[in-house]
C-alpha cells in the first residue's frame, strides 16, 4: 500500500551527534499524525527533514510511494508539503489578505503592467478563511492585531487553500491559551476534513491525543514506538512520552518534598 | 453553511466603508499630512503671499523634488527593512561620471546617461549583494558604500581633472535635448522638470506597493523575512532589485543635477542621505522595516523643500534651518507614533 | 531698460520730489477730486509705485554666497550689513555651504522676492548660469564678489569685487621662498572648493620649491584637523614652511607645529584676532589679507549707485580687494579692527 508521505528509516547526524536514527512513520490523505517528544526528543530535526530544510544521512523519503529528495523547502512545497511555523507564518504589520496570498498573489493583465487582482484575493480569503471557521471581521485588519490562535489558523487556513496535501504544524499550540488552543485544533481537524495529511508536533499529549489519529513518539532522537488511538489511551500516552520510568521517579521525589 | 457565510460577507462590507475616515486615520502618511498643512500655513504667514504664488510654489517643488526623487526609492527600502547610506554621495559619483564622460571622452550626453544609470544598477547590485551574502546589517555595509565612494569621488576627479570639479557639461553634445528634459525649467515661472519625473516616480512607486506582487513582497520581507521566506517570497532578489533601485534613482538624480547646474563638484551630495532617510521618517516609515508608504515620503520631502525654501523666503536667520528639521522631524514621528497607537486602540 | 526697472526709477523719484508735490496737493485743496479725475492713470501708477510693498522690495539687496558659516565670511557679512545701514536700504544675506545647487536655489529664492540688486560669489560660474540668466531677465542687476572673477563678464555681472586667488597665492608662495622655505605643505580644508585650488596652484609656482599638499578634515573639526596636520609634520621633518587657506586652520597648523616640535614657518590666508596675536608673536610669519569686509561693504554701495544713478564702477575689470600682507610690522595696528571683527 501506497502512503501518501512516510519516512523509511531516516537518519540524520551532525557531526558525531546523532539527531536521529532509523525513523520510520507513514502519513495518509485525511489523517492526522502527531509526533510527540519531549525537548531535545527529535521532533524538530524530522520536521526539517520532511519540509526539505535539511536532507537525510541514511534512508528514505516517499511521497506517493516514490522516492522523493527535497534540495530546499521551495521543493516540498511543489510537492504538496506546506510547513507552518510557530510563530515564523505571518507577517504582523501586513493585512490579513495580503499574509494570505504572501508568495501566491493573484494577478491580473500582463507585464509590466501586472497588477493585484485586490478584489479576488479580499474576498477568497474572507470566504475561505469563514469556511474554516474563522470570522474575520475585516480582511484589511494587520495580522499583528489578531490573537496567537487565529494566526495560527489563518496560517493552516491558508496552506490548506494552497493545495497543501500534507500540513506540517511545528508546535502550533505551545505558545498559546487553552482558548485559543481550542481554535487551533479544531482547525486541524478541518483540514483533515478537507483531505490534508497533517503532521501535527507537539510536546504537549492533552492537545495530541483528541485530534490524533496516529502518534509517534520520540525520545532522544528514537522512535518508542508507533499507535493507532484505537491502542492507546491518554494516560499511557503521557506516560509513554516522559519515559514511564522517570515519570515514576518523579512523582516519588514530588511526594518526599511535599510530605 | 454557504449561505450563512454570504450573508457575513455582506455585513461585513457595509461595516468597512463606514469605517472609511477610520481607515485614512491608520494610512503611514497621516502625520506627514498634517504636517504638511501647518509648515505651509506657518510660511505663508511668515513669507506673505509670495510663498504660494507660482514662482514661490516652483521654487519649494523643486527643492522637494530634489529630496524627493531619492526619499521615495530609500522609503522602499526602508519598507523592506534596510538602509542605503550611499544614497546621498552616490549622485554625487553619478554626477561626476557623466560630466566625465561628456567632457573628456566627449561622449553624447545620452548614451553618458545610459552608461551612468548602468553604473548606479551595479553599485545597487554590489551593495545588496554585500549586505544579502554577508548577512551584515545594510546600515555598516552601504555606510562603507559611502566612504568609499567619497574617496572615490575626489581621488578620481582629481586624477582626473587636476581641480576639484568638471566644468562645462553644457559644451557636450546632446545637452540641449537632455537639459530640456532633465535639468531646466519650463513656463515662465521656472517651474523645474525635475518635479514632473518626482511625481512620476512617486506615483509609479505608490502602485508597485499596494497594487503588484512586487509591493507584496516589499512589505513582507521588511515585516518578517523569514516568515515571507517560508511562504515562498524570494527575499534575496526583492532586497537586491530595491538597492539597485535606489542607487539607479540617485543615478538618474546625479544626471539631472549635473544638467542643471552644467558641472559636477566632488563633494555633491554628501549628507544627503540623512536628508532621505528623515522624509522618508516624517512620511511614516518605520525604521524598523514593513511599514511605510511612498506618498508619506514624497510629503516628507514636500515638508523638506518648504523648510529649505521658505526660511530665507521669509527672511529668517537661516542659521536654525536644522533646528527646524529636527524639531519637525521629531513632531512627525511622535504624530505619526500617536496615531498609530490610537488606531490600533480604536481597533481592539 | 525692463518695466521692472521703470518702476523703481519712478520710486526713487517721488522720494525725491515727494515734499513739493504734496506741498502742491493741500495748496490744490478743492481742486484735488479734479485732478485725480483728470490724472487718474498717472495717479494710480504713483499709488503703485509708492506702495509700501513695493517700495520695500525694491530696496532690498540679496547676498548669496557660497559661504560656510566661518569666520572669514562673517566679515564679508559685517561689511554688507554695515554697507546698508550706511546707505540706509535692506539687505539680505545668505550662504549655500559650498553647495553649488544650493546656492542656485538660494539665488531663485532671492529672485522670486524681487531684490533691486543681487551679489553672489561665483566659485562654480556654470552652476550660476540659469539662475543668474533668470535674475536678468527679471531686471535684477548683479555684482559678484570673492570667486569667480574669470566669469563675472558671461555671468552679465557689472563687475567683480575680490582679490584673485592665483595671485595671492602666487604672492604667498614667493613670500614664504624669500623666508628660506625649501619644503611647502598647503592644507586644503574644504573638499571641492575651487577657490583653494586656484590658491594652491599659485603657491606651487610663486613658491618654486617642493610643494605638497594635505586634505585636512577642516573647520567644522579643528581638533582633528590639527592632529592630521601633527601627524603629517611628525612624518614628514623636512617639510619647512606650511601654507594654510583659512584663519582656523592657520591656528590648528600653528599649535600642531609647536606640538611636533617643527620649525616650519607658517603663514596663512585670511585674518582673525587669533592669527593677528600669533604674528605679533611672531609664531606666524605673515597672512594674507583680501580684507573681505571690502567684498560685502563695497558690492552694495555699488549696487546703490546703479541704482541710483545707473553709475557703474571698474570699467569692466575687476575692483580687486588684496592681496595684502599682514605681518609683524604692521600687525598691531589691524588687530583692533580684528578684534571688533571687520578684518
């Protein structure tokens, strides 16, 4: 069976630190992976490597079941791979229209009097960011003046117009409320109703687990193992991420300075 | 679901037009505009009539443009987040190129002017190539531009010429048809040429930004470069076309000023980068990059040619005209700072 | 002759006459509606010409030169204030910084607000062309003064007030020779300033000698120019006679030879108290002096003059201002003129 995107055995060294070591996980259309770690577990090496920043030492990309080299994340993205970053997805002093046409703005007539169509990409954007289920008051508003969790939103809101089949969403939530954590899970079950693949990383297994479909879990630069919900529950999940034994220690430790 | 969404779509656009005074409140030149008002009001008052009248007005459009032809590629890029501090000495460089050129080769005046504007796309080129490939900041880059280009300019000339200027532009061929259109004045008014190719630029600027995918990436490379970057905007050529831009405009600014004054001198232009970056400021840019407006900075400038003009117009002590500058300079921005912060207020 | 001019002549006129014709007017009494009615288009041109207004622009000199705010153009500024206080009519002065476009605006400014006569100095005379072409069209009559005495004529100048700077720097050159000097350093203050130029090449051939010269940072930073200067003495010990080309620098030259402890004799253009006290104490060997206090005082007296009577001077040469020497001999007697800032 064909994958939309998976990893086979990958790799990555710097110098004589090993990054990562024989990751294997596989994505496809309509589900959301998530890959959980802790700090220093991995997570964001394998984010650069599926978005094309960084190449693998050893094993193998595919997407649609082909071997597939990213030389740089202009690649991925012709790929169909859209990666939104944290807090690197917008630009704060532009409008809300014009962050979601960055890099793809429509255009009219024919150089060198090429011009916006202004028009077209106030109103696609207003509507499709509705259809995601964010209400934008007022496309011309400047990103900066919207919370951290409809930025992140209109950011996935955006790759999801743009075609991306497989949504990478490096920590969407860490920086944020519970609230506005809300808004931007919900928005990533949407896009998984649109027909993404998201790859959803997190640290935190609260937000992981209701929208999870699958999870991976890291732990210095190795896989612990790969879940379908359906085998785990959320307390093994948390359990599973700290490294039980040391949870264990802690909670020990905890109760000594307590009692 | 559709239909619901619609509907918003509706309400929501009789919301923004009756939020239209609103939304010119929040445009970066609003500071510049007011300003603009009162430093013309307060020289009519103090240079009388005179100062609106025909001769007057084509007196302070030429020393606006003069600033202006050049604040409005600096704005740009200053949107865009960086500074060319070479923008002032190198119409100076240009000057001194074409007058070269036509004196002593004693080219045609118009393939001088090619040659010049090529040169000011390749001192663009290096200076954004420099600061872009060695990750410095553009203001110690283009400031070593500066230096150098001021050595330059009066080791040249000099080596050149033996004295410290060229004389005689107006003995080429072809200067007759190109002062016409780049360095003389037209009704009897002297209304300078100059102002008609400031206007140009500043219109053709205002469109880029707001209306191509040109203006797009201006602002957002100045507003977040690595968020642009991942979103697929070449940062790389859009920083490298602006600095070709300016060092282009203050080129074509060397060539008319050669014209007019029919000689280069080799400390032409020198400060004046200053004087761009500060119109571009009253006009509303931040220094910070992926914010501004190029109207902001040709108002800027229009507040600049009134000062210049209207101190000895009206008789003061011109000893202050800096004095002046500065306390403008500071009035604008703390206006422009105001504004912005009771806009983003009213917004939330 | 242009209108513009007409009605001035007629303003200067009526001052004259004023006194008998309103004599005339209250001895007409009744008769005044009468002659109003019969005179109307000659009263109402004297009613214009006597306008406040106009009377006011029309006696009003304008001065633009290239100066740079420093000492030696204060002095030309004092004699063009005195010279219109003497002569009782307005002046207006103002400087462009050595920036030939500047100054180009600055002549459009004075033009615009109708001078009756306009002084400029003229170190770049292309620069001038327009600017000067459009104040003769406009009837302003010009003088120039200090730079440019090679181009007062193509300029439509009546004349040229100024020393020139080949000769004076000829005659420092030679000056400096006859006082044992084998090794010359001219510092130049001002970058792109022509008039330096033409005082160096001078020296070069009045001084025979070995000549060199050094671009100093200049006034507006004295203590770094004296330290470039120091530096060029320490390296250079065969350099015997320095040449400055401003007062200021003169000094900042004089204290950076006491510094490097060199024995070059020193001489400078250009007066100020300053200078005057170090010839008297003979750590200076002489100035000098275009007594440029002439080149405010004198334009405008002549302006006055045309004016009034349409008398020119110079016979279209120059009115030449210097070269004069200032040395120990005579130093004494200048410095309090020095000292209140005319010289």
């Amino acid at each position: 069976m064909t994958h939309l995107l998976a990893a086979d055995k990958v790799s990555k060294y710097f110098g004589n630190v090993i990054a990562l070591k024989d990751i294997s996980a596989h994505l496809d259309a309509g589900e959301v992976l998530c890959i959980l770690g802790d700090n220093g577990a991995g997570k964001s090496t394998l984010i650069k490597i599926l978005s094309g920043v960084h190449q693998p030492d050893a094993g193998r990309l595919l997407v649609d079941g082909e071997e597939a080299r990213f030389g740089s994340p202009r690649e991925a993205r012709a790929a169909g791979i859209a990666t939104v970053y944290q807090d690197l997805a917008m630009v704060p002093l532009m409008s809300v229209w014009r962050n979601f046409f960055l890099g793809a703005e429509p255009t009219r007539g024919a150089p060198p009097v090429r011009y916006l169509d202004v028009r077209t990409a106030r109103q696609e954007a207003r509507r499709h960011l509705m259809a995601m289920g964010i209400d934008i008051r007022d496309p011309d508003q400047p990103v900066g003046t919207l919370s951290g969790g409809e930025r992140q939103a209109v950011a996935i809101s955006r790759a999801v117009y743009f075609g991306a089949r497989v949504l990478i969403l490096d920590e969407p939530t860490s920086a944020l409320g519970v609230k506005a954590s809300g808004i931007v899970l919900r928005n990533v079950v949407r896009a998984r109703e649109h027909g993404a693949g998201v790859v959803f990383i997190t640290h935190n297994p609260h937000h992981a687990y209701p929208v999870g479909d699958r999870f991976v879990i890291l732990n210095r630069g190795q896989t612990l193992g790969t879940y379908a919900k359906r085998e785990i529950d959320q307390q093994e999940l948390v359990r599973l991420m700290a490294g039980g034994a040391e949870l264990a220690e802690l909670q020990h430790e905890l109760e000594q300075i307590s009692g | 679901m559709a239909q619901v969404a619609e509907s918003g779509l509706a309400r929501d656009e009789r919301l923004a037009r009756v939020g239209l005074a609103a939304r010119l409140f929040q445009r970066p030149e609003i500071g510049s505009m007011v300003g603009v008002v009162a430093v013309f009001f307060l020289f009519l008052w103090a240079a009388g009539a005179k100062f609106a009248e025909l001769d007057g007005f084509a007196l302070w459009t030429d020393e606006a443009s003069n600033v202006g032809i050049m604040a409005v590629p600096v704005a740009l890029l200053m949107i865009a987040g960086e500074f060319d501090l070479s923008a002032g000495v190198m119409t100076g460089s240009a000057g001194l190129l074409f007058a070269y050129l036509v004196t002593r080769p004693d080219l045609n005046v118009w393939p001088a002017i090619l040659l010049v504007l090529l040169f000011g796309l390749t001192i663009g080129f290096i200076n954004g190539m420099l600061v872009m490939k060695t990750r410095l900041p553009s203001f110690i880059v283009t400031l070593g531009t500066f230096f150098s280009l001021a050595g330059l300019n009066a080791g040249l000339t000099r080596r050149a010429t033996g004295s410290v200027y060229i004389p005689d532009v107006d003995t080429a061929s072809g200067f007759r048809s190109a002062h016409r259109f780049l360095g003389s004045t037209f009704t009897t008014y002297a209304f300078p040429d100059r102002v008609i190719w400031w206007i140009v630029i500043t219109v053709v600027a205002t469109w880029v930004l707001a209306r191509t995918r040109f203006g797009n990436w201006i602002f957002a490379v100045g507003g977040d470069a690595t968020a642009a970057r991942n979103v697929g905007v070449p940062v790389l050529r859009t920083k490298i076309a602006l600095f070709m831009t300016t060092s282009t405009m203050a080129s074509l600014l060397g060539i008319m000023i050669a014209l007019q004054i029919r000689s280069a001198q080799a400390d032409q232009g020198i400060g004046n980068e200053f004087v761009y970056i500060i119109a571009a400021v009253v006009g509303g840019c931040l220094l910070t990059g992926g914010y501004g407006s190029a109207v902001g900075a040709s108002i800027g400038a229009l507040i600049m040619g009134m000062i210049t003009v209207g101190i000895p117009f009206a008789g003061w002590n011109s000893d202050y005209q800096r004095l002046f500058l500065g306390v403008i300079l500071l009035l604008a921005v703390m206006l422009n700072t105001l504004i912005r912060w009771a806009a983003a207020r009213s917004r939330a | 002759m242009t209108e513009h001019e007409q009605v001035e002549w007629e303003a200067i006129e009526e001052d004259e006459t004023g006194l008998s014709r309103r004599e005339l007017f209250v001895k007409g009494g009744l008769l005044t509606a009468g002659a109003a009615f019969l005179g109307s288009p000659v009263a109402a041109a004297r009613a214009a010409a006597k306008s406040p207004a106009a009377a006011e622009a029309s006696s009003t000199f304008a001065v633009v030169t290239h100066g740079a705010g420093d000492a030696f153009w204060a002095v030309v500024k004092k004699g063009v204030l005195k010279a219109g206080k003497d002569l009782g009519v307005k002046v207006n002065y103002s400087e462009s910084f050595n920036n030939p476009q500047k100054q180009a605006q600055l002549i459009g400014t004075a033009v615009a607000r109708k001078p009756g006569g306009l002084v400029v100095s003229a170190p770049n005379p292309s620069a001038l062309k327009d600017p000067l072409r459009r104040a003769r069209r406009a009837g302003v009559p010009i003088i120039t003064i200090n730079s440019g005495v090679q181009a007062f004529k193509s300029l439509g100048a009546i004349t040229h007030v100024g020393q020139t700077e080949t000769i004076a720097g000829r005659g420092a050159g030679q000056k400096l020779k006859a006082a044992g000097g084998k090794k010359l350093l001219v510092i130049i203050h001002e970058q792109g300033n022509i008039g330096l130029e033409q005082r160096y090449s001078g020296a070069k051939s009045g001084f025979g000698g070995k000549t060199s010269r050094l671009q100093v940072k200049g006034v507006s930073d004295i203590s770094t120019t004296t330290n470039q200067i120091k530096t060029k003495l320490r390296a250079d010990r065969s350099i015997d006679a320095i040449l400055a080309l401003n007062p200021q620098v003169g000094v900042a030259a004089k204290d950076a030879a006491a510094s490097a402890n060199s024995k070059a004799k020193i001489a400078t253009f250009d007066l100020s108290s300053d200078v005057i006290k170090a010839i008297q104490r003979g750590q200076m060997l002489f100035a000098v002096d275009q007594q440029q206090f002439e080149q405010g005082y004198l334009p405008i007296v002549f302006l006055y003059l045309y004016r009034y009577n349409l008398n020119t001077v110079g016979g279209g040469q120059p009115v030449l201002t210097g070269p004069g020497y200032v040395e120990k001999g005579n130093a004494s007697k200048v410095a309090a003129y020095a000292r209140r800032g005319t010289r």
